[in-house]
C-alpha cells in the first residue's frame, strides 16, 4: 500500500509520518503542497505542524493548497484520509470534517504525554484497537480546542464517529473531551493528539500510536 504524506511550509512531523508508515509495514510517498497531484496513492496523511506558519488561523491558508484540492475530491471518493494536529484543524477547514479547532481554553500551548481512550474501532485508522481501549501519545498543540455546536456533537456521538477522547484531564478544554473524529464513512480521521510520535517505546512514550497506521493495511482500499 503507497501512502502520501504532504509537506506544506511549515510542516513539522511529515518526516515522523512517513516513518510511521514505513515501520507499519506500507510505502510512504511524499507529496509536496503546490502539486495538484497525488502521485497514485491508495491512502493519505496531513501532517502536524505550523502550515503557512498558522497565519490567518492554523489550517485557514493551507486548505487551498493545489495538493488539498485533489485531497478532498479523493477523500469524497473514499480514500482514506488521517490528519494529525495541524492535519486535523486542516481537514476541518477544507470541510471534510465538522467543527473547528481553535485555541486552546488555557490559552497556553499544551506539550505533554496524553492518556486517550478509544471509542470507535471500526474506521480505516482504528480496527486494530479494542473498544475502551486507553493509549499514551503526545499532545502538543496550541489550538487544540475541538468546538462545534451541539447538534453536531450529538451527531458525531449518535454515529459513533468520536474516535477518541482525553482520559482525565483534558487541557485544551475539547467539548465532550473529543481528541478525534471521523466522517461519515469512517475513511477519514483527524485527531489532535500524535500517534506517529508513538511507534516504538525507544523514541516515543509507548507505540499505542502504531495501531493507526497498522489498520490501515487492514482497510480495503476503493478510491
Ligand atoms: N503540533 C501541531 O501540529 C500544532 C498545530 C498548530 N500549529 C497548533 O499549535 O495548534
């Protein structure tokens, strides 16, 4: 399986991404922001970082990158689609996913290891988690605050699109302590949290995070 992942300017983790992908197993294929061309790839990822360098609002320049364009329609298609941090306040941005980021209610950047639950293992990114399952990865984000209004919180809790939520405290103040949703489909999933920070106990606080990437290769690709 060939999976994108796009470097804006300002990417942090595209790096960290493609070697998550590698050590589950699958080729990572980089994709560069002002391509309108997602070179044959079966799955993409929108990595974390300070995209444009935040300006405007984090994720509001890099939603019209060339690369997103083709993003969106392929993701409309089906394919599956994982963004992460800035991937995620990206993702809401150009519509694929409801609500928005936004900064967080401390009003300081949170940096540290986050206990997560997880709540939905039946989308691309999740089948190879048990349900109620609890992992470590790290959080480090600014505007991490996921916001929407109650019926599309409700909506996203009736359909079981809340992958995951924060255990105990949650720092950013996320209503319903939502760390990650999914779409309709269950094909893309944006999460604040990192999990390509978290692939192996040498570098990372646990390799909880790996499980995303390995259930990518369980997925059965259409688009
Ligand atoms: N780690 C990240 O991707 C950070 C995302 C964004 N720049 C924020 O601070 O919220």
């Amino acid at each position: 399986m060939r999976v994108g992942v796009i470097t804006f300017p300002g990417t942090l983790d595209d790096v960290d991404a493609a070697r998550a992908v590698t050590t589950a197993g699958a080729e990572a294929v980089p994709l560069w922001h002002g391509d309108a061309d997602l070179r044959g790839v079966d799955a993409v990822i929108v990595p974390g970082g300070f995209s444009y360098g935040d300006y405007l609002r984090c994720g509001a320049i890099a939603r019209f990158a060339p690369v997103m364009g083709e993003v969106v329609t392929a993701a409309r298609g089906g394919m599956p689609v994982l963004g992460i941090c800035n991937g995620f306040q990206i993702l809401c941005e150009a519509g694929l996913l409801p609500g928005a980021l936004v900064r967080n209610s401390g009003l300081h950047f949170v940096c540290r290891d986050q206990w997560l639950r997880v709540e939905n293992t039946t989308s691309a990114w999740t089948t190879r988690y048990d349900r109620g399952a609890e992992i470590l990865v790290p959080l480090k984000s600014g505007e991490g605050r996921y916001v929407a209004d109650e019926a599309t919180l409700d909506r996203l809790e009736g359909e079981g699109r809340v992958a995951f939520r924060y255990v105990g405290e949650n720092r950013n103040g996320a209503l319903r302590d939502i760390a990650g949703i999914t779409d309709e489909r269950g094909r893309v999933l944006g999460l604040m949290p990192h999990p390509e920070h978290a692939i192996d106990a040498l570098t990372g606080p646990s390799d909880d995070g790996l499980g995303m990437f390995l259930s990518l290769l369980d997925t059965v690709v259409t688009a």
